[in-house]
C-alpha cells in the first residue's frame, strides 16, 4: 500500500513539473468584419491541443430559473462589494503606510518580464479601416506609418478606404510560455518590494479569525 501511494505522489510531482517546464501554447484565429465576426483560442500542451474555445461556444448557458438566477446574482453583488471595499481600504492602507514609487519600479520590470515570455512569436494581422470624411482617414494612415519602427510592415497590413466607414480585421496569432518563468518572476517581485510579509500577515490573520470564530461556535 505504501508503495503505490508514493508511486502515486511520484507521478503527481512528475506531473506538476511538466506543468511548470513545459511549454503552453496558444493559437488564435479571428476573423472580424460588420456583417460577422468569428474568434477561435486553442491551447497546447507538449504539443497537444487540451483546450479549444470559440464565439460560438461561447453561447452555451447552463439553464436556470429566473429566480434562481436573480438569488445568486444578489448574493454575488453583496459579497463583491463588501470585498471590493476591503480591498480597497486595505490599498489605501498600504499606500499610506509604503514608499510607493519603489513598488512601481519593480511592477514595471514584473510586467516587461511577463510580457517577454507571453507576447505572440509569429502572428499576422490583416486590417481595412476608413471613414466617411476622408480627412479622418488621413490621420488614420499617418499614425500606422509613423509606427514603422514598432511593427512590422510585413506581419501587420492596413488597406485603406476613403469614401466609407469601414473597418475589418483576419488573421491569426501564435505564442508560447512557460510557467516557470513567470512564477519566478513573481516571486522576485514579491520578494524584492516585501510583499510577501504583508500577505502572509492577512493570510495569518485570516487563519487566526477563523480558528476564534470556530472555537467561540464551539463554545455556545
């Protein structure tokens, strides 16, 4: 018995690193005009494709009673609020109490780590755009050629229109990442603005009012 339950928390460690090591990619496939609009996100694991969504799914709802619905949706407002205003007390608290621009310069590099491992390796991206007055159709065309050194003219295309509104958009976008990296990255930044002490306080906190309330509904 012993030995199939470390077996079994062999394979789940294996497991769980694959997780974090291997790489997750995406795909994403859209299609968008005035008359339709069409989007499909695939994800892939090691390669295999795990998860696949598009607008028409989208449409699926588990059907419930209007009752039922109006019930949980009230419910869902009270606790929302009531912790939209911790949180927001709690900020406040923490802004006081902190050297902010600190905090800022390490979210900064937190968010440019993020980005390298996330953004698109190959993508392409067809777009037709106008306006009735083609004054605005100018401004339009002057802004996406300013933008030469910022995109690639060959990966992103822009067809113009100068007597109609019109705006459209195909194409497809493909990335990779792994977990790892981005955990890493969080945890420097937790480490390094000491973040981690203010957590684990609330996270503490938390632990300790919950084991008073059960002892006290103990008690009665």
């Amino acid at each position: 018995m012993l030995n199939i339950i470390l077996w079994i928390l062999l394979i789940f460690l294996v497991l769980l690193i694959l997780v974090f090591i291997a790489p997750i990619g995406y795909r994403v496939i859209f299609d968008y005009s005035e008359e339709n609009s069409f989007y499909k996100v695939k994800l892939y694991f090691l390669g295999i494709k795990v998860y696949t969504i598009d607008n028409k799914s989208d449409k699926i709802e588990v059907e419930k009673s209007k009752k039922e619905k109006t019930a949980v949706k009230e419910k869902a407002k009270i606790k929302e609020d009531a912790e939209s205003e911790n949180n927001l007390s709690l900020f406040i608290k923490f802004i006081r109490e902190n050297n902010i621009k600190e905090y800022l310069a390490e979210a900064r590099i937190l968010i440019k780590s993020i980005l390298s491992q996330v953004l698109p390796k190959d993508y392409q991206i067809n777009l037709r755009a106008g306006f009735a007055d083609p004054y605005y159709t100018g401004n339009l065309a002057a802004l996406f050629y300013s933008l030469d050194g910022l995109i690639s003219r060959a990966r992103i295309t822009l067809d113009l229109y100068w007597n109609k509104e019109v705006f459209a958009a195909q194409g497809y976008i493909y990335g990779r990442f792994m977990l790892a990296p981005i955990c890493f990255y969080l945890l420097r930044f937790f480490v390094k603005t000491g973040l981690y002490r203010i957590l684990f306080k609330k996270i503490r906190g938390s632990l300790k009012n919950g084991y008073d309330r059960k002892r006290t509904g103990d008690n009665v």
